[in-house]
C-alpha cells in the first residue's frame, strides 16, 4: 500500500447522540495510528456534534443535494455540510442508488457541487449479483464511474472511490482479495484516462463490503487497495479501530 491508508466508516442511518463516545473512543485510538487516515461519515444529524468531539480523525456526509440552496423540503447541500463541520461526502452509495433512484447524472452532478463547496469526494461504485453472473462486472463498474465522475484537476487529493459490490454489502460475504485486486486495477487504469498520470495514480481506491477485522488484512493487502470504507464493523471502536490497526500493520510491513 503506497499511499496512506484511508479507513473510513459509514454510519449509515445508525447513531444517536449516545454514539458520540464511539467516536472518541475511534479519534483517542486514531492518534496512536498516525500512519492510517481515519474518518467516519455518521447521519447528517450527528456530523457537527462529531466534528466538535474529535480532534484527529476527519468528519464526512454520507449524500448531498446537487443545488446550492433552495426549495428542496428534507435536503441538505454541500456548502452546509462543510458549514456544519464536513470535510468530504460519500457519493453515489449502491443504497441511495437503489433506494432513491439516484442515476449517474444526479450523482455527477453532486459531485460538481461538493466539489464546489470545498469538500472531499468519495465516490462509491459496484456491481449486483446478477451483473457479476452474467460476466459484466467489470465493464458496468467502468461505465458507472464514466458517468459519474466529474472533471477535476485535483483528483489525487480530493477524489477516493469505493469499490463496494452491492452482493457484498451487509452480507458478511466480502469479495475474495483476487477479484478486488482486478476491479481496482481496472479502476486504477480508468483514472489515469480520465486524470492523467499523476492525478489518476494518486487517487486512493477503497473496498467496501463486509470488511470486518478478521479479513481486513487479507483485503488491504491486494494490489491498489488504497483503504477500506466499512459499514457494520464502523459501529463500534473496537472492531473498527481492529480494520484500522490491520492497515497499520501492512503499512509498517
Ligand atoms: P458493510 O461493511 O456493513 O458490509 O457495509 C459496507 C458499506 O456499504 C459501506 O459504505
């Protein structure tokens, strides 16, 4: 792993105010690991009183509006995530995707505005089952991430994408090392076309999907896994600082 591990949790529509301790306890064990980039991205409720909590690890959103501002009853956009204390948002996620009809068009287009607002990019991709069978894998990856991914000259510090097969979310099925080893060097080879050489080898390409600390040291030692972006096992400092600790440990050889 030549660059800096980035270890980040994804809440999801998880955390009340009593998860903050959770997030002191991830940041206290986050100064131990300089070595590792850490973040969380909890529900947009809890992203100010995190970034108040914490001291080391970076505070994200887990979606944004496309619109600067406006009448959209129930949304948020990017300029008031940074505002409430984010640094980056996760983007194009499989479950708003699937659960709210979000296209490549919409997820490009909030992606230009996160982009605008100062924030960080992480941009999640992946197959279903059915794609994978059907022997498409690869190609509907490439396409999505075409399509999604808007033009920047700073990619390497601002843009990470999140390979996460939608058949390996939540199911405690992860992908085996191989099959991550070659979405991510199909991925790699698709941000050089699309940023050039320099930008597009800098850009961190995570996996996600039922990382959990007993196989976290098998997946983030593939070639181009950059980190992980975790779900389930983010929940809690002990076993998500145990998925920090194993890129750590690679890091350090
Ligand atoms: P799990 O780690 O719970 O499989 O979730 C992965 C994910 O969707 C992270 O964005």
């Amino acid at each position: 792993m030549p660059q800096r591990p980035y270890i980040v949790g994804n809440w999801k529509m998880h955390g009340t105010r009593a998860m903050l301790s959770e997030a002191r306890a991830i940041d206290r064990a986050a100064q131990r690991h300089m070595k590792v980039e850490v973040a969380l991205a909890p529900p947009y409720t809890l992203v100010h009183a995190v970034h108040r909590e914490v001291e080391q690890i970076g505070v994200g959103a887990q979606d944004c509006h496309p619109a600067e501002g406006g009448a959209h009853t129930g949304d948020i956009s990017a300029a008031m995530l940074a505002d409430a204390g984010a640094k980056f948002v996760i983007l194009g996620h499989s479950e708003r995707r699937v659960d709210h009809g979000e296209s490549n068009e919409l997820v490009h287009a909030k992606a230009k505005a996160a982009l605008d607002a100062g924030l960080r990019v992480i941009m999640c991709c992946g197959e279903s089952d059915k794609v994978r069978t059907s022997g498409k894998a690869e190609k509907f990856v490439m396409d999505q991430l075409r399509a999604s991914l808007p033009a920047m000259d700073d990619a390497g510090e601002r843009l990470s994408i999140a390979y996460e097969p939608i058949w390996a979310i939540g199911t405690g099925k992860a992908a085996t090392s191989e099959d991550v080893a070659q979405m991510h060097g199909a991925i790699r080879k698709l941000l050089i076309d699309m940023f050039g050489e320099e930008q597009g080898s800098e850009v961190r390409i995570l996996y996600g999907g039922s990382v959990k600390p007993d196989n976290a040291r098998e997946l983030l030692g593939a070639a181009e896994v950059g980190g992980a972006l975790v779900g389930g096992a983010s929940l809690t400092a002990d076993s998500f600082m145990g998925i920090a600790l194993a890129a750590a440990d690679l890091q350090e050889g």
